[in-house]
C-alpha cells in the first residue's frame, strides 16, 4: 500500500492522487476517472495520507496512518467498519479494536469519521492491502546482506 501521493483537500470529499506541484498549488488527478485539476494553495490546504499519524498512548506516541489501515484491512471480515454516520460510542468501540492503544483523548470522533471514509474510499478501489512497502523490503534485505558479510 502506497500512500505517498496521495492527498486529502479541504473543501473537496474523497481523496487526491497528487499529479503535479505548482508553486502556487497542485494538479490533483482523481482516482476514478483520472481527470486532472488545479486546487489553488490559497484556497485548500493539502494533507498527505502519508504524513499523518494517530496518536497513543504507549511508548511509540504515534501510529502512521499506513498502519491503521492495514489493521482495519486485516480484520475486515471479522469486525467490518461501520458507517461514519454511526453513534460515536460505535465509532469509538470499533476504533479501540481496532487500535486499542490509540488516545481516547486526542483522537477525537471527528478524526476516525475521516479515517473510516477514507479507508472505504480507499478500499472499495482497491488501494489498501497488506504487502510492505517495496522500498522497505529493499532497505531490509540490504541490511540483511550487509550484517552477514
């Protein structure tokens, strides 16, 4: 699963592939019909899906958003996501199984609405997965190699 051109746009729903960076904006390309857009940096600030990281309450302090998804993509048949429109205990039960170390008190309803939207928004076009990142496996067998040496 790759996140990295992938944004989120204030003011516009869904999720942007990022086709291009302008000094004064981006050419977004939506994921369906591959039509290409200018958003205006005055207008809409930019969220790259790969920046964002949700907060814990153990030693790592946060989790990526990366991982998030890969959790609810593997527990998927088990405990399918409720709609966003559910009632926030439902939201906020379901987001405790699936990161039960997530901070009840900084991740906010509003805040796992988005990420159950984006997740379906995401999966239902085929996006998320489980395999690792291949520049990862990459950096692993590289170290690997180097250790056995």
């Amino acid at each position: 699963m790759n996140l990295e051109r992938l944004v989120a746009v204030s003011g516009r729903p869904g999720i942007y592939r990022m086709a291009a960076n302008r000094p004064n904006g981006l050419i977004l390309e939506e994921l369906d019909s591959k039509k290409r857009m200018f958003a205006s940096g005055r207008v809409h600030q930019f969220t790259p899906l790969e920046s964002i990281s949700i907060y814990t309450e153990d030693e790592q302090d946060t989790v990526d958003l990366k991982q998030v998804f890969r959790n609810m993509f593997s527990q998927l048949e088990q405990l399918p996501t409720p709609t966003s429109k559910a009632k926030p205990q439902e939201l906020r039960s379901y987001f405790l199984e699936i990161l039960p170390s997530h901070d009840t008190d900084r991740v906010l309803i509003s805040d796992i609405k988005k990420i159950i939207k984006w997740f379906n928004f995401l999966n239902d076009r085929g996006i998320i997965d489980l395999e690792p990142d291949p520049v990862v496996e990459e950096e692993t067998s590289t170290k690997e190699e180097n250790t056995e040496a």
